[in-house]
C-alpha cells in the first residue's frame, strides 16, 4: 500500500454515513475556529467518536496557510479504556484507509501497544497526561478530543485541567469535550461562557426494559450469577432466530467468566471482553460475526465501544468502582449498585440498530433508589498517581489547577506521605528528580519506583524477575506473588507485559550501578521496594494476622499455604471484607530486607508513672516494634539528653498543660487568667494557646532529669505568661480576693466561670451594691447565715437590700437572735460577730 501523505484529507461523507452525527458535521467544523472549548453531547451510537476526529482534522488543514510547508497540526482523541481507544482507532483507520502503514493517518497510543499516525492519535487519558508533563506546550497538536468525560476518569479530569491552563498560552489549541451524558453546566462554568454546546440528537429505537430481581443481587452470591447467566440464555433464544446478539454487563473478570462458563455449558456461544484480554482475543469479538452470539462484558462495553449486532442487553446492575479506605490508608475495588445513567447507558446499547430488549436484574424501586450519577474517581480512588502528575505539573495538590472537583485533602495528603515513602515528592509535596522520572513511565508510582531502582543492574536475570513481579503486580494477581511466578503457567498477557517492561529498564537503564544491590532480588523484595509502608510482621507466632509498618492489621487466608508461618512479608494488595482487611498478594521476606526498605527509626517516648518520668526507648519500622526498653530519667539524662527534652515535648504535644499539677495557689490564679481572657480577650492569655515547652522550659527540664511532677511549682510559669506592663490591671480588673464592709478579706472563687463570693450576710451590710470586675460582670454573693449555711444567692446587692432581705429577716432573727438583723442593712455596720460582741468591743 502506498504510503498517505501528511497531509492527507479524510473522506467524512464516508465515514459518517448512515450515522446521526452526520447531521453536525458543519456546526462541529465551525467550533473549531470560532471558540477555544466545544461541548459535544450525543447519546450512545450517534458516532461522535468515530466522526468528529477527522471533522476537526480536515478543518485545522484547511486552515493552514497556504504555501506553508509546515504539516498540519494532529488532533488527540482520549477515551478512558484501552479497549475501546483501539476498536476507535481500528475502526476510524478502516473506514477511512484500510491497512496499516507507518505513514498512517490513524495511530494509536496505550498501554502496551504505540503505533504513530500523522493527523489524528487515539490514547488514553494517562498517556496524553505523560505528554503533557514531558513537553507542556504540545508542539505539533491542534486540537485534543477528551471522549466519555461523563465517566469522570480521575485522568480525563486532570487533563482537562491542565488543557484548560495550556490555552492560556496557546491560543490555537482547541478543546473538544465529548459524553453521551454529562452536566453542561458545570463544564460550561468551567470552560468559561464563550465554549461552544453542540447537541446531536439520536434517532435511538425504542428499548423494551424488563424487571428481574433476585434477592442476592447486592452481595452478588454464586446463585445470583446463575439467574444472570438464565436471564441472557432467555434472551439468546428469543433473539438468535433473528440473527440477533445480546450483550451480558458484569462488573469483574470473575463473574463474566462465571456467566460464560454457564452460557457454554448449554451450548450458547459466548465470549468475555474485558481489559485483560489480548489484542487478538478483543478484535475477535468487536469483528463483526454471521452468527448471533452473547458477549459478556465488563463497563468497556458501556459507552466508545461498538459491539456489532447487539439488540439485546442483560444488566446485571453491578458496577466495580475504586474506593479508598481512609482509615487504613488503603484502596480497592468493591461491587456495588450501578448509577442510574450507567444503566440506561447499557440499555441504549440495545437501541442502536432497531428495537431492542433490556432486561435489569434488579427490581424498578432499587433501580430508582441507585445514585443518579457515579460517583468521580476523584473523590473515591487511590489518589497516588495523581499527586505525583499534580506534583510534576508543578501545582502540587491541585492547588491553582481548575478542575471539576477539588481532590479530598486527606486521600491527599495520604497520597503525598505514600510518595514521600518511595522519594518521589518533597515535604512540600514538590516533585523530586526521581519523581519526574517515575511520571514518566506507564506504571502506578510505585511500581515504577521498583523498577528504576533495577533498571541500573546490567544482569539480564534481575531486569527478567524484576520485569516479570511488576507484571504480575500490574495484573493484579492474588496469593503468594513468588509461587505463582516458579509455577511456569505464566498467561501470555503477563508474559507480554514482562517483555515491555524489560524493553523499558532498557531505556532507563544507568551508567552508573545502585551499590546496594548485590544479588538476584526476590520478588518479596521488589514489592518491599514498591510498597515499603506494606512490609509487614506476624503479630504473634502461628497467627494469621500481620501488622503492618504502615499501622493497618491484615489477615492472610488460610489457603495461601506457602505464606503461613512466615514472619515477615511483603504485600502487594489489601482488599476490605466484613471481617476486616484482607491480604490479596504478597510474598515471604526476611526481617532484614524489611529494614533496607523501611529504615528503622529509633524513638524515646516519655509517660507518667507515680508522679515520675518514665522513659522508653523502641526500636521500630514504622508502626512496627522491633525492641523495647525501659530507661530511667537518670538513664536518659545521661545518655541521651536532647532526646529527653523531646520525648517530653511530645508528651506535653499530647498531653498539654494537664500533665502538670496545679496546686491550689496556681489553680486560683490559671482561673483569674482564664476569666480575663473570656471577658476582655488580648492581651490577657488563653493557657492552651501557650506552648509548655516554650514557657515552661525550666519545669520540663526538671522532669526530664527525675523531679516528681507535683514538686513543680506552676504559679511562676503562669506569672510569665502575663504580660508585665499589665499586671496593676490585672489585679483590678479580676483581683484575687475583695474587702468587705467588715474588714475581712474574702476570696473571690473563678472556678464556675464568674466571680463568686462566699460570705456572711452580716459582713455585707453598707455595701451599697454588687462590685463590678472585667467585662462589666458582677461578682455573685452566696450569703450565708452566722452558722454559715446558704440563705440567699445575687448579683444584685442593692435588689436584695430592697426586697428579699426583709423575708430573709423575718426567718433567721428567731433562729440566730444573737446577731444583728437591722431593718436598713444598707445604713447598719457590717460585723461577723454577735451584737454581745460588738457591745463589748465599742464599751
């Protein structure tokens, strides 16, 4: 075949014909040159896919100036998953020029599979992401097409982001958006108002939608599959006389190889698409086939992907989406109900060339009781990668990138430290050297870690084991990593992906050898490398439990027989159950390849034991305890005296200022201070706003070298804290104690938030009214009798002389007749004693 030209035209007349899209061809050629950003919405089978690419391509040659000599910019197509990027490509490429030249238009760019095209390139979001960080200004591309962003990829968001940015620089990239679903809103308000909407309707045949729930559905049992697998063998016969294919939705490789075992076992031709297949096994079953046949396929088929012949859809409702434990740092992927636009989704597939048939097998209430959308990958997955994209694109957290949903702080953050772990990230979250390297290559940051940390050894067998764990990794394979690569029944998918990654270690490949590592690694020590916070240590001998460095607890199932009774491993994938959190993979380490990937930390932690200062000193991996000792403060100050005073600070960080004690004199004065402060505010302080290990310098050291801790006296620490040039203010504004009329100095109790005094009625008699103290609060009086029990309580002397003091009198005058009860209290002489007493005093 004769090569194409670079400039090469594409026949749209004939590549769109018989579509929908057809229709939009003009209004799609025009958005390209008259705004920056266009929103394309069509329902599925309307060929924007296939159409809109080479619409733009043709449009940005026209374009060109004439007599350049420049070739014409190339136009990017993403689309989530590598299947249906290739069955794009393949399809567009064999429409528009059958064959497969080096000078081909059409190229495709994913995972395991690059072949260059001259005008137009279909990829996956996390290729074009790598494009983007190696070379930001995208020379050479006039427009990028970002296809089933409804999906909300966490990559497809990323790149939108960053394209969004870029423009700011280039104003001659075009941005097309493209879904079958999606809040227009929201894309328009973050485009800005000048991106152009273009709506191509769909003349979709109407979908016959049946009901058929099953009690197991939710826990997606055994016997649910069966009734998928019946309800699909229904439909096969009601629909193969007609020459009809159905389509089977499952959510994973497990169960879609569960319904295809049932289908062939009734002799109903059946076949699997999903992303672990081979390129030949896939192109098998997207080629269209004579015979009706059932495809059972995971959300590959929900929406880029054309499976020819289809009228019919069996949804099991199922959907398998990442989600991230917070509280154990850790991510999986769980079965859950599918959103309400994923299952239409899958329905419109029966629609696309007649009508057609669903059957959910769920019932019509717990098909409106699902979520309406699903939920962004963003706010549920392993955030890791993203970070280190994020990071190397230089707004580290997103900080400054617009897009459609903030990433949450804490999967964030949690990403970040996991980044730290392997050296890709600084404390700033920047990228480091080897960060930006590892952004580079097509692997989850750390596998890519592990395999740049080999990639220097010039031996052909470690690049060979290093290459084959990675891939098996990569596959996600369960149970002890080490014995499923001895067993010799590797799966060709593997083994293609091990030949990739030893052509990578290649190209990465140093001049100058890693001195650490002098022999074969095993494949225990690869994932330690990789996951350095998963090393983990049997909790006690014979236990299936394993606790690790990261602080999680994991069980290991029974039946990983070669891993039992091993103390130390290495994991490769947790996964959540009812029962707690499960080992999926790992292998058998010794303890000290556990500390070349963890190092170990030594740390003195302090408590409290009798009053004293106790000390420990451990040695850890992490969340790991390797030893323990006990030290006495005399011990530590001699020995290890700077690590004292911060084993202390960090029980004063936990602790604060109630690890210390307060004797009645400083618990009267921290009381003044913490009423002034709620009244007045600055510059009166607040004691938790205070450092101990600042103002309390002296005290802690003290501690730290064996004093009791109710030896300290606390009343100078929190003079300190006032400030000197207030302190005649400090007196008046909440003294510490108030004359009476009667000579008497009486305490004034701040430990129920206000002033309080208890004193003798008697005592109080010429005070007009209640004094006032900071803030305008008046002091509250607990009168008592001359036997000192409680008669009245107020905070309004002047009230109570007018009014409740005269029914005080009449009751207590007959009880205690010794004591004065004058009928003006506010003109009487105030006295503690009996009128006998003063009698004889003024005689």
């Amino acid at each position: 075949m004769p090569q194409i030209p670079a400039a090469h035209e594409f026949d749209c007349a004939r590549i769109g014909a018989g579509l929908p899209v057809t229709q939009s061809l003009t209004e799609i050629s025009r958005a390209l040159t008259t705004s920056k950003v266009s929103i394309i919405t069509a329902p599925p089978g309307t060929g924007k896919t296939t159409a809109v690419p080479p619409v733009f391509a043709n449009q940005i040659m026209r374009a060109q100036p004439s007599g350049t000599h420049d070739s014409p910019g190339r136009v990017l197509v993403t689309i989530p998953r590598r299947v249906a990027a290739r069955a794009a490509a393949r399809r567009l490429l064999h429409l528009d020029a059958p064959g497969n030249s080096p000078s081909s238009p059409v190229g495709i760019s994913v995972r395991g599979e690059h072949r260059p095209g001259t005008r137009i390139q279909f990829m996956t979001p996390g290729v074009l992401l790598r494009m983007l960080l190696k070379n930001p200004e995208l020379p050479g591309v006039s427009a990028v097409v970002l296809d089933e962003v409804h999906e909300r990829n966490v990559d497809t968001d990323l790149c939108l982001g960053m394209l969004l940015e870029l423009q700011e620089l280039r104003e001659d990239l075009h941005v097309c958006i493209m879904s079958a679903t999606l809040d227009v809103r929201r894309y328009r308000d973050l485009c800005g108002p000048h991106c152009q909407v273009i709506n191509i309707p769909s003349p979709l045949h109407p979908v016959d939608i049946q009901w058929s729930p099953h009690r197991h559905r939710v826990h997606g049992s055994p016997d649910f599959w069966e009734h998928v697998a019946e309800q699909a063998r229904g439909l096969y016969v009601d629909l193969a006389p007609h020459q009809q294919s159905i389509i089977v939705f499952a959510p994973g490789v497990r169960e879609i190889d569960h319904v295809v075992a049932h289908l062939q076992a009734h002799d109903i031709p059946s076949f699997p698409l999903h992303g672990r297949l081979n390129n030949q096994q896939q192109d098998q079953v997207l080629t269209p086939c004579s015979q009706p046949r059932v495809i059972v396929a995971s959300a590959i088929a929900e929406s880029s992907l054309t499976v020819p012949g289809v009228y019919g859809v069996v949804d099991s409702t199922l959907s398998r989406q990442a989600r991230r434990d917070s509280q154990r740092n850790m991510s999986g992927l769980v079965t859950l109900s599918a959103s309400r636009d994923t299952m239409e989704q899958r329905a419109g597939r029966a629609g696309r060339q007649g009508p057609g048939r669903c059957i959910r097998c769920c019932s019509e209430s717990e098909f409106h009781h699902a979520p309406a959308h699903s939920t962004p990958e963003i706010r549920t997955t392993d955030l890791s990668s993203t970070a280190l994209y994020l990071a190397c694109w230089g707004t580290p957290r997103g900080e400054g990138l617009v897009l459609l949903d903030s990433p949450p702080r804490q999967a964030i953050q949690a990403a970040e430290q996991n980044l730290q772990a392997i050296g890709a990230v600084d404390e700033q979250g920047r990228a480091t050297s080897l960060g930006k390297q590892l952004a580079e290559l097509p692997l989850e940051p750390y596998l890519a870690a592990a395999l740049w940390k080999y990639a220097c050894t010039t031996t052909p067998k470690v690049a060979h084991i290093v290459a084959a764990t990675i891939a098996a990794l990569s596959d996600r394979v369960s149970g002890d990593v080490a014995q499923f690569l001895d067993n010799g029944r590797i799966p060709g998918r593997i083994q293609a992906e091990q030949q990739r990654l030893e052509k990578i270690m290649e190209r990465c490949r140093s001049t100058e050898p890693d001195q650490n590592i002098s022999s074969t690694p095993t494949p225990g020590e690869i994932i330690a490398t990789a996951f350095p916070l998963q090393v983990a240590q049997q909790v006690t001998a014979g236990s299936s439990e394993y606790l690790l460095a990261s602080g999680t607890r994991a069980r290991l199932p029974q039946d990983y027989r070669s891993l039992i009774n091993q103390p130390w491993i290495a994991i490769a994938e947790l996964s959540k159950s009812p029962h707690g959190t499960v080992i999926r993979s790992a292998a058998r380490i010794t303890q000290e390849c556990a500390e070349a990937a963890v190092a170990p930390e030594e740390s003195l932690t302090a408590e409290f034991h009798d009053g004293k200062l106790r000390f420990r000193c451990s040695r850890s991996l992490g969340a790991i305890e390797l030893s323990s000792t006990p030290l006495s403060a005399a011990q530590v100050a001699a020995t290890h005296p700077d690590a004292a005073s911060s084993a202390v600070s960090q029980l004063i960080q936990h602790h604060g200022w109630d690890l210390f004690h307060f004797s009645p004199q400083a618990q009267r004065l921290k009381e003044r201070m913490e009423f002034l402060h709620r009244q007045c505010g600055d510059p009166w302080p607040h004691l938790p706003h205070y450092p101990p290990e600042t103002y309390a310098a002296a005290e802690l050291s003290a501690l730290a070298h064996g004093a009791a801790v109710d030896s300290i006296d606390m009343v100078p620490v929190l003079q300190r804290l006032l400030p000197w040039q207030h302190i005649q203010e400090f007196e008046r504004l909440a003294p510490a104690e108030l004359k009476l009329p009667s000579g008497h100095h009486h305490r004034i109790d701040y430990s129920q938030g206000r002033p309080i005094i208890r004193a003798k009625l008697q005592e109080c008699f010429g005070l007009q009214e209640s004094p006032h103290l900071a803030g305008g609060i008046r002091i509250q009086f607990h009168l008592l009798s001359p036997a000192g029990r409680p008669v009245a309580v107020t905070e309004d002397l002047a009230s109570f002389w007018s009014g409740p003091y005269h029914q005080v009198r009449a009751e207590m005058r007959g009880r205690y007749p010794k004591h004065p009860w004058p009928e003006d209290p506010r003109q009487a002489t105030a006295t503690a004693a009996t009128k006998a007493q003063v009698r004889r005093h003024n005689s």
